[in-house]
C-alpha cells in the first residue's frame, strides 16, 4: 500500500474562497472599485435620445397587454366552469 502523502498547498485563488466572508469581502470590495470608476453605462444612459415621455408604451408593450387579456379570458372561463362543476358535483 502506498502511504496518503499531504499534498502541496497551492493557495486558494480568487475564484475559489476557502469560506463565505472571502467571497462577501471579495464581492464588496468589486461593488467598492465599480462605484468608484467611472462606468461606460451612465455615459450611455445619458446619451441615449430616449426618454419616457418620448416612449410609446401602448406601440411597445402591445404584445404584453394582448397576452394578459387572453390570461383573463382564459382564467374568467375556467372559473365559470368551476362554478359551475360545482353545481353538478
């Protein structure tokens, strides 16, 4: 039989915390540097020519209201029919 030798400890790396309180100070201290640095995203956001008066939202989300008045027709329909299952049953 071979004897279990200890193996060489390479160090933990970043992506691999040995506990929980490395990854939260790990993740706090990226939150840290992101706040710090200026982004590219609040310049975009900032550049972009849309706001919300300008936005149609009937034109955008005309798909969304369609699918939710197609959920009350169908839910409307399967109440009334297990009111009246309920009758009969």
């Amino acid at each position: 039989m071979t004897a279990n030798k200890p193996r060489p400890s390479k160090g933990r790396s970043a992506a691999n915390p040995s506990n929980y309180s490395q990854l939260y100070k790990q993740s706090e201290q990226n939150i840290l540097q992101s706040a710090v640095t200026p982004s590219a995203a609040t310049t975009q956001a900032v550049a972009t020519p849309h706001t919300s008066e300008q936005v149609d939202w009937k034109a955008e989300y005309g798909y969304v209201f369609k699918d939710l008045r197609y959920l009350l027709i169908v839910s409307a329909i399967l109440f009334v029919a297990i009111v009246v299952l309920g009758f009969f049953l």
